[in-house]
C-alpha cells in the first residue's frame, strides 16, 4: 500500500468533500495596470496574458515589474493566493492559473481573478488544469470573441478537498512526474538536437569540394526559375468549396512540403490561374526566397491540388547535369548559404531576388559524385526526420500520461 493509499485509509476512508469554491476561498477581481505600466525597477507584477504563455502552474518570482505609481491603484496578491486569468480567446486558455509561491505581494492586472484560500496552493493549481475543471468551466464560460468567466461563477466550482496531508502527498507525487516528464522531454530534445547538427556538420564535410569540381552559375544548369502567384486581385483564399492547398514557406518543412491544418486553400479557378505562372513537376526544388530565406523542397510526385505562393520559387534542374536532389543539399550547404546571404534585401521582409539567385555560383561535381553524396545525405535526414517526427509524438504520449495520472490522483469517492 502508496502513503497515499495509507493516508486516505487513515484520514477519509468513507470519501472526500466536495465543496464550493466560495466556501473555502475569497475570489476578487485584479487590478486596472496594463503593459504600458512595466518598469524596469518597479514592483514585481503579473500581467493577465503571462499566464497563458510565460508562466507555468507555479511561481515564487514575477518575469515584470511596474511603476509605483501603478501599483498604487493595483490589486496585490499574497503567498499562496492563486491568480486565474478569466479572458481569453478560446475556452482552452481562460481559466488558466498560476500559484504564487514568492514571499513578496505582488500586483495583479485586470481580467484576473486572485484566489484567496487556506488550503495548498500547488494542490489547487493542478485541480484547477485537471478535466474536472474544465468541464464545470465550459458551463459558465460566456462570449464568443472573448471568452469569459466571471469570478463570481468561480465560486460555484466544486473543488474535492481532501486533508491537506493527502493534498501535500498528491503534490508530491505530481511534482515528481512533472519532472520527470521534463527530463524526459528536454533529453529528447538535445538528441534531436545532437542529430541535426551531426547531420549539417556531414552535409557541410561532403559538400566542400577542391578545386578539380567547377563552380557554375544556376541559371547555366537549370531549365528555369519562377514563382508563384499572389492572391492580390488574383483570387481569394479559403472560399467556399475551395479545397485545394496553397503552398507557402510556412510549409516547406524539413525538405518536404508538408499540409498543415492552418495550410490555406484555393479553388479550382485559383488554382488554373498559379499553374499558368509557376506549373510544378516532379522532380522541381522549391525554394524560399523571401521571409524565412532558404528553405528547400523536393517535389516527388506532379502536384494535382496544390500550388504554390509568390516569393516560393520552383527550380527546374537539368537532370542531365545535376541531381534535385544534390541542388536541394548544396542550395543548404553552410558555404552557399554564404555566398547567397549578402544579395538578401528588404525590410521588414526580407527576399532573394530571383536574377540573384539565378546568378548564384554553386559547385558541380560529376553525376556519379553527386549521387554518392546524396546517398549519404538521404541516409542522414531519415534519420533525423525521424527523430523529428517521433519526437512531437513521444512528448504528447507523456503528456497524455501525466494528465492521466493527475486526473486519476485528484478523483476521489464523494462523501455527502
């Protein structure tokens, strides 16, 4: 038998209370300061939108101070209070929270409300991104733009509350997992890390040639370069019935193009129209050429339902003479990057113009060395494409598991 599965049997062996948020808790609104109010040397603060992105469950120190003359209209929050964000764009974010641990009192901004209670802290915050929660939420959640949950509903929330000796176990034990998931995420992470600089060192080795391998200008082996369409008096995007993709540098991912459920579409119309600027076959290197610069593609098979945007450009190879797949490498190579990053112009969007990239010097080793290297280099990002797949897929299977297990951990028999 757990200490825990020992505590419950000692201290609730018939069940835990399930009691109202307002009967254990004040609950207030935070105060008015906003972003404008930060100050370098000031009073510690949290802002209502840190919570969603800065700040984890718990806290003991703010990222932001304020001006004294703001803290002076604010409301502050002390040891242990939890301050809950009650706006928000989606239902997934309002509600999210975070502890304060740090012995300071700290001021708190709008769209806030500041939880005060005498029970554990941590114990509360993971309750508080448990299911249970979130299914009595979306009940009293309200609005369609901005989401919203009222703290005077908040009190209305059933909280189980066991002794706090089974709360600091139940703590215990979630704290143990968190970390361990953390360390299993961040070694991960550094492997897939490790990898691809193992793999970009290789591809930079395999593609620094002497001076027996020519150096020619793209445009020279190439049938030629173009780009896509721009929408603007074209054709709109994401219309009714419009369920072809369009493709931009957001999905040029890894050397693929890649579909993201954030991918736009166009209709058939649309889709006439791109192919007559930029008509796409395999066996094409798509390329960025403005905003993020650099990023490659090989088309394996003719694109029937997709094209592709102003500023993506399609490189059509002279296979008698060089492989996709090399140009798709070398256009990477640390060397090239180099030789291309001083034409790049713009601001605040950056772009490579096309007449310069055409004029780019790249190495042309013979066929049968490019198919060498690229034999090699194919082996390598497998190996690393997976990592990269497997990895998103492993973090979710741990996260899964820890919710799992605190939703379990926080679920007790209710006692009347």
């Amino acid at each position: 038998m757990s200490k825990l599965d020992r505590l419950i049997a000692e201290l609730c062996p018939d069940g835990v209370k399930y009691q109202n948020l307002g009967s254990f808790a004040t609950i207030v609104r935070g105060g008015n300061f906003q972003k404008k109010d930060f100050s370098e040397n000031g009073v510690p603060c949290i802002h209502y939108g840190q919570i969603y992105t800065r700040y984890g469950l718990f806290a003991s120190e703010t990222i932001s101070s304020i001006t004294a003359e703001a803290a002076n209209k604010s409301k502050f929050a002390v040891k242990n209070d939890i301050i809950m964000a009650v706006t928000s764009e989606n239902i997934e974010d309002v509600c999210k929270c975070v502890a304060w641990l740090g012995d300071e009192d700290i001021a708190v901004s709008g769209h806030t409300a500041i939880i005060h209670h005498n029970q554990d802290a941590k114990y509360l915050s993971y309750y508080f991104h448990s299911a249970m929660f979130y299914k009595q939420k979306i009940k009293l959640a309200h609005g369609t733009k901005v989401i919203e949950v009222t703290p005077s509903k908040l009190a209305s929330i059933k909280v189980p509350l066991p002794p706090l000796p089974i709360q600091r176990e139940i703590v215990r034990i979630l704290d143990n997992f968190t970390e361990l998931t953390a360390e299993l995420t961040a070694e991960l992470t550094a492997e897939l890390t490790a990898r691809k600089k193992q793999y970009e060192y290789y591809r930079n080795e395999l593609l620094t040639f002497g001076d027996d391998v020519p150096m020619v200008s793209l445009g020279t082996i190439i049938y030629s370069l173009k780009t896509g369409l721009n929408p603007r008096k074209n054709f709109s995007l994401n219309t009714d019935g419009a369920e072809n993709y369009y493709v931009t540098v957001r999905e040029i991912i890894d050397g693929r193009v890649v579909f993201l459920d954030k991918t736009d579409k166009v209709d058939d119309e649309a889709l006439v129209l791109i192919k007559k600027r930029s008509a796409l076959e395999a066996g094409d290197v798509l390329f960025s050429g403005t905003g993020t610069i650099g990023r490659t593609a090989v088309i394996a098979e003719t694109p029937v339902n997709w094209g592709i945007k102003e500023g993506v450009y399609v490189i059509k190879p002279k296979q008698e003479c060089i492989m996709s797949r090399y140009l798709s490498h070398i256009l990477n190579a640390d060397q090239t990057i180099e030789r291309y990053k001083r034409k790049i112009v713009g601001s605040p969007v950056a772009s490579l113009p096309m007449a310069d990239l055409n004029k780019l010097s790249i190495p042309l080793p013979s066929l049968e060395q490019q198919e060498r290297i690229v034999a090699i280099l194919d082996k390598f990002d497998a190996l690393t494409t997976d990592i990269s797949s497997g990895l998103p897929a492993e973090i979710a299977a741990r996260q899964k598991q820890y919710e799992y297990y605190r939703d379990k951990l926080l679920t007790f028999k209710e006692v009347s």
